[in-house]
C-alpha cells in the first residue's frame, strides 16, 4: 500500500494532489518533516532562494464588518481606533522606498472614510515611486476595483478564509461567501495578481474543508496564498476558543506551494506569533515572501486582529534590518525586484 510519504515524493513532482491525499497527510503528522523539505525544494526549483520583501502599511483599524475572529470587529469597543490620512500613508511609503521596499501593501479594515477618489490618490501618488502597490481592503464593487487598476494597482489580497460555506456564515455575520468569490473573480478579469488565503483552526473547521481550501486556491488561480494560524482574540466572541496549531498552518502552507508550484507565498506574521522562528520555518517549508511592517509608532499596536502580534514595538528600520539577518542566515537573499509572479514585469529603471 501506498504511504504518505511516498505521495509527497510524488507530488513533488507531478504538483498534484486529490482530496484524498491532502486529507490524508493533513491528518499524519509522521511525515510532516517530509512535506515540509518537499514543499521547499519546489520553492527552489521554480522561485529561487530570493525573498520578496513587501512594506506592509496598515493605514486604518476601522472596520464596518464584524468578523468573529477579529480584533478590529465593529462591536470590539476595546480598541483604541486610528485612521492615517492619505498624504500619511504616502509618506510611510516614501519612507519605506528609503529601506529599500520595491513593494507595499496597503492593508485596513473596510473603512468607508477611504473613498474611491482618496484611494485613487494615494494608489497613484505612491506609484509614482517606481513600486508595485497591493491592496487589502475588503470587498468593493467592480467598478471600484477597476478604477484602482485603472491608476496603477498591481495586485489585491482578499482572504476567502474558509471555503466551508456554513463555517463561513457563523464567523462572517451578515457577509455572503458568494460575494466573496466574486470578488475574486472580478479582480483576475481586471489583470490583477489576486491574492488569497485562509485561516487554519477555527472553531468546527474540518481537515477535509482546509483540503478543499488549497483545492480552491488552484481552482481559481491565485497569484498569491497567505495562511495563518487563527489565534484567539480576547475581544472577541471567540476569545476562549482552542485556537490554531502552527504545525497544521504549515502543512496546509507547504501543501499549497506544492499543488501551486510558482505563487508567491508569504511566511505570515501569526506564524510567528506562535512560533518564535516561525517565519524562518515556513520560508524553509514553501514560503518565499515576508511583509514587514512599516508602519510607525503607536499604530503598529493599535492594528490588533489577534493578540502577541510580533514586532508591534520595533522600528520599520529595525524589522528591515532584523528580517534580513533572518534571510541572509538560511543562506536566502533579499530580492532586488518588485517581485511579480509574471517574472518579465520585474523591471528596474
Ligand atoms: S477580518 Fe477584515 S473585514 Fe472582518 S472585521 Fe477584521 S478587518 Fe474587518
């Protein structure tokens, strides 16, 4: 009979995977070490041992919705709330092209203050930076994802976080899973790198629903798969769940980079925040991207989706400094590029 391992060997060249067989290794933790040096020797192959840097500016923790798992919830009143201006958040982009970023993500809650004609602002004031711009902020009508296209946009991150349409219902009140993948499918018709993910450990989430959730990412064709570990928020409705395991996290990480062999996939912060070198793990299990932050100041706390969120007391300066000595230290590099997937953009003037 056939064993996981022997499956993993075989994906690892064949980039194939069925329901069965994600299930199967999710559930046998006796070849995690195996996934996990499979998924980075297919990083190796078709990315490279170069690390994307993306400048992560979180501008806004004002947030309309009320997701259950997350610190920033409307109803969460025991958060202090902050909002950065446009002409701030340009300059923390200017600021970051000065450490080098060749990439910034501009990341809030779904804060209705950001109109289409402020985002188009600040989305072509920074491009003028000679950067790529990534956009998180939710879910928008087509004709405003186009008019963010439309002024120089290059990629969108939005989590789908769990493809179990009932799981999704209890933990995203009043949201619409369909909504949601349309949404995805508006940005890939508009040219954009769409981003995706997913949240691994929430309460009642199945092995066999993360299986279909990486069976969702090829589905759709994402450019980008961010995985996290749920972590319990104190301020939240979720606040004495069990909360998410690092090793689970990773194995759904490793498993994506093996069924989409040339995305971008970033080693997340929340993986750190339950592991101290988690990080580290995951670029040698998959990974090959890693979103400092830079945001300054009192922000950098205030911007709580879960709790012991790493970094929150650091310079932008020092996380530049500090993730590089990471990467440099695994024999890795910082890439001099702005990273696309579409390798024949990365172009530098
Ligand atoms: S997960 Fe996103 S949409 Fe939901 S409450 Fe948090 S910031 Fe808002």
């Amino acid at each position: 009979m056939i064993n996981n391992v022997q499956i993993i060997e075989t994906s690892e060249f064949t980039n194939n995977l069925t329901r069965d067989e994600l299930i199967s290794i999710l559930e046998d933790n006796s070849c995690n070490e195996v996934l996990y040096k499979a998924a980075d020797r297919v990083r190796k192959k078709y990315m490279g041992d170069e690390v994307h840097l993306r400048g992560l500016i979180e501008f806004s923790n004002i947030c309309k919705r009320n997701c259950m798992y997350c610190g920033l919830r409307s109803e969460n009143k025991n958060i202090k709330r902050y909002r950065l201006m446009p002409d701030e958040i340009i300059e923390l982009a200017r600021k970051g092209t000065e450490y080098g970023y060749k990439t910034f993500v501009l990341q809030s809650g779904e804060d209705e203050f950001y109109t289409v004609e402020k985002m188009k602002y600040i989305i072509s004031s920074i491009k003028k930076m000679n950067v790529a711009v990534t956009i998180s902020i939710g879910e928008k009508s087509f004709e405003e994802y186009k008019a963010y296209r439309e002024v120089g946009a290059d990629r969108y991150l939005i989590r789908i976080e769990t493809t179990d349409k009932n799981l999704y219902d209890t933990m995203d009140p009043k949201m619409s899973h369909e909504n949601r993948k349309n949404c995805l499918r508006d940005l890939k018709t508009l040219g954009y790198e769409v981003g995706s993910g997913s949240l691994v450990g929430l309460p009642n989430q199945t092995i066999e629903s993360m299986a279909d959730d990486i069976l969702f990412f090829k589905e759709i064709g994402a450019d980008m798969i961010g995985i996290g570990p749920f972590i319990p928020n104190g301020d939240t409705p979720l606040k004495n769940a069990k909360g998410g395991e690092f090793d689970l996290s990773l194995k759904v990480m490793a498993l994506t980079r093996i069924l989409l062999k040339d995305i971008n996939i970033p080693a997340t912060t929340a993986m750190e925040t339950l592991n101290k070198n988690g990080r580290v793990i995951a670029l040698q299990s998959g990974a090959n991207v890693v979103m400092p932050n830079i945001t300054e100041g009192e922000y950098r706390k205030l911007y709580a989706l879960y709790p012991g969120k790493i970094c929150v007391n650091d310079t932008p300066s020092h996380c530049r400094g500090c993730i590089t000595g990471k990467i440099t230290s695994i024999g890795r590099f910082v890439s001099k590029t702005k990273g696309y997937r579409d390798k024949s953009k990365n172009v530098l003037t």
